[in-house]
C-alpha cells in the first residue's frame, strides 16, 4: 500500500486592530487572509500518473465493466485532463494530483472589532512520489505583508511494502475467503497514517480496511455522523480476529 504526502499548515495573519465602523485601507487581518487562502487555493495543480497509482487504477479498472473502468486501465501521462474530470469522481481523481484543502480559520473576538491575529489550517497532500517543498515554497510565496506560515507537519516520501511477503498472503487469503470472487491488490491512498514511519524504516506494514461500508456512510467519513452499519462492523471485527489468528498461528 502507498499513501499520499501530507503536508500541514497554519497561516498566521497580523493587521491593525481597531473598530468595524472604520475599516482600515485593504479590508483589515480577515480579509488578508481570506485574500491569501485564495492565492493558495489558486495554485497549480496539475494531473500526473504516478507509478503506483497507475498499477492501482489498472487493477481497479480490471474489476469495473464501465467508461470509468476502460479510463483507469488505459490512463497514461500526459493525462487527458478533460476525460479524466468528466469521468473520475473526486476520490480517484485527488490520487492524479496535489490538493489543497482549507479546513479551518480562527480570528476575532467580537462583531464590531477588526482582530489584530487570525489564523488559518491548510491541509495539503503531495503526490506519493513528491517531497512537500516545492509546494511549500509556493505557499510562501503566496504570504502578503504580515503573513508567515508554520509547518504542523511535512512527511517525505517513503517506499511502499512489498506484496510478495507472508503477511500480504495472509492478509489477501483471509479477505478472498470473507468476500468470494473479491480481488486483493496494494492500492495507494490519498489519506495518510503512521504506518509511513515503519515503512520508512524497512519494517513491513500495510493498511487494510476489514470493514465494509456503502456508499452513504462512505459519505459521512469524518463527518459529525461518521458511521457503518452495524454488521459491517461486527463482520469486520471477525475478520480481523481471524487476520490476527492466521498470522499468529503459522507453523
């Protein structure tokens, strides 16, 4: 399994404070920095196939019988950018390119008050094959006066876990078994997790997702109602126990 790069931000907006009824010339420290996260937003992100991303689309396209399945079998660089939007839903289309999410702004105190302060969290994902700094410096570049930018976190590119290992077979066996006719392949995720520590230092590890989910509570991923049904849950749990037993138990 690979993953993409994260890379995440806080924007830190200084202006002068003082009274709403008087603006200040350039709006004051929230409109600079509403200013800058469209600059930020603004930045080219252009689509590129990366090796494991084109392995994984090729396995997934196998599995599905429609345009989108013939697109991901036959995707290859340049990328045909105009198909891929029409074709792809943002899920698959987020693992084809760098993003930029802004998911939080802070600033103020009252309604009729200009903040001195604000702040801003920009969550980027870098390609899996893509060190952050490029990106990084671009952002940089997009801070007016008064602007800086702190790094909460900025990880690296890091090998992915070979397929051909005792754990995988255990892994791929035990899910074929849960799900008859079901296909077990490496994928490429555009989240992230610890396991790029591990994997960074040659151990062996691997992301699974022993719980089914539909297509509405797929929806509802970090929502305030996150959920899967119960019984996906309970299954899930199985599998995992029976995961655990197989690898635990070989002779």
């Amino acid at each position: 399994m690979q993953q993409k790069v994260p890379l995440f931000l806080r924007i830190h907006m200084k202006g002068p404070a003082g009274h709403s009824a008087s603006p200040p010339d350039g709006g004051g420290t929230m409109v600079k920095l509403m200013q800058t996260l469209e600059a930020i937003e603004k930045i080219p992100t252009p689509y590129r196939l990366t090796p494991a991303v084109e392995r994984y689309f090729r396995m997934l396209g196998n599995s599905k019988k429609d345009e989108k399945g013939e697109l991901m079998r036959s995707l290859r660089n340049p990328v045909d950018t105009e198909r891929v939007n029409r074709v792809l839903p943002p899920g698959y289309r987020s693992l084809l390119h760098d993003t930029i999410a802004i998911t939080r702004i802070n600033g103020g105190h009252c309604s009729n008050c200009f903040p001195a302060t604000a702040t801003a969290d920009v969550d980027i994902r870098v390609l899996d094959d893509e060190k952050p700094d490029a990106m990084l410096a671009k952002v940089q570049q997009a801070m007016p006066k008064g602007g800086s930018v702190e790094v909460l976190l900025a990880s690296a590119p890091v090998p992915e876990s070979p397929s051909n290992t005792d754990l995988f077979a255990v892994l791929a066996n035990a899910m074929k078994q849960a799900e008859p006719g079901s296909t077990v392949a490496p994928v490429v995720s555009a989240g992230t997790s610890d396991s790029r520590y591990f994997r960074a230092r040659g151990v062996v590890a691997y992301g699974i997702a022993p719980f089914k989910v539909n297509y509405y509570d797929a929806d509802t991923v970090h929502g305030i109602d996150e959920r899967i049904r119960a019984r996906f849950f309970a299954e899930g749990l199985q599998l995992m126990r029976q995961i655990v037993r197989n690898f635990c138990a070989r002779p």
